[in-house]
C-alpha cells in the first residue's frame, strides 16, 4: 500500500515506538515525518523534537506551542500515532485547526484499563484501534485488532 498524503507519526521513543512501526509495516509512506521527544531518531526521514510534557502543566503548553509551530508549516492530511502524552498536543491541534485524520492505536499493554492519552485521543479519532477486547467497553467505537506484537 502507498500513501501519498503527508503523513505525521508521532509517539514516545521504545514500546510506543516499536507498536507503531510494527503496526505501519507494509505500508509505503511518500510524504511523511517524524515527531517524539528523543534524539535517536532515523536520519534518512525528517524529524521533529518536542517537549515531553511529563503531566506537567507548562511543559504542556510548551508542546502545544511546539505541536502547533511544526502543524502550520507541516500541515499533514493525517497523523499516526500509539501515544504517549507526548502526542495530545499535535493530536488535539491537528484535529481542530487543521482538521487533520487522525488514527490512533491505544498500547497492548493495557489490557483491561485504557490509558489517560486513549481516552482523551478517543474523542478525536477517526480510526481507534484497540488491542484487547476488555478495552470496547471503554471505547465502543473501537476497531478491535488481533495485536501489533504477535
């Protein structure tokens, strides 16, 4: 499969990171980028670093700023992410100034509680795909995948 739109990936460096990467192989990505917290990033792909808000309230306007800067000259036609907190920013921003296509992939390893960024990326989700089935009571609308790491 090729996608031509401009594309943002964004999520926390390690398990976050592997989920999507396992999630989006196959697929061919024309015209995208790269967004996370952490320097060791690809060189060969473009790549932007934000603050890592930690549930901290002005490293989360930080990241909003940042989220917002990089939207306006990027302004992708869809964003992938599997979280963490690191996301919402780009996710909420891009939704309601851009109105970006968002689908987000809640962690596999939540298997009975969801995570505090699912839920809040729920609401602006065109696609939320969910790795367990305990999780649909949380997230009705959910598309139920058989798991990214199995």
């Amino acid at each position: 499969m090729i996608v031509k739109s401009k594309t943002c990936l964004i999520y926390s460096p390690g398990g976050h990171y592997n989920e999507l990467i396992k999630s989006i192989s196959g697929i061919n990505f024309k015209n995208k980028y790269n967004v996370t917290f952490q320097t060791n990033l690809r060189k060969k792909t473009k790549n932007y670093l934000i603050t890592h808000p930690r549930r901290n309230f002005f490293r989360t306007i930080i990241n909003f700023y940042q989220s917002f800067k990089i939207l306006l000259k990027e302004r992708p036609k869809l964003i992938i992410s599997t979280g963490a907190d690191v996301c919402l920013g780009t996710i909420i921003l891009g939704k309601l100034f851009f109105k970006t296509r968002l689908i987000f992939i809640e962690s596999a390893a939540n298997v009975v509680t969801p995570t505090l960024t699912g839920r809040i990326s729920y609401f602006f989700s065109d696609l939320f795909i969910i790795q367990h089935k305990d999780l649909i009571k949380y997230y009705p609308k959910a598309k139920l995948s058989k798991g990214f790491l199995q």
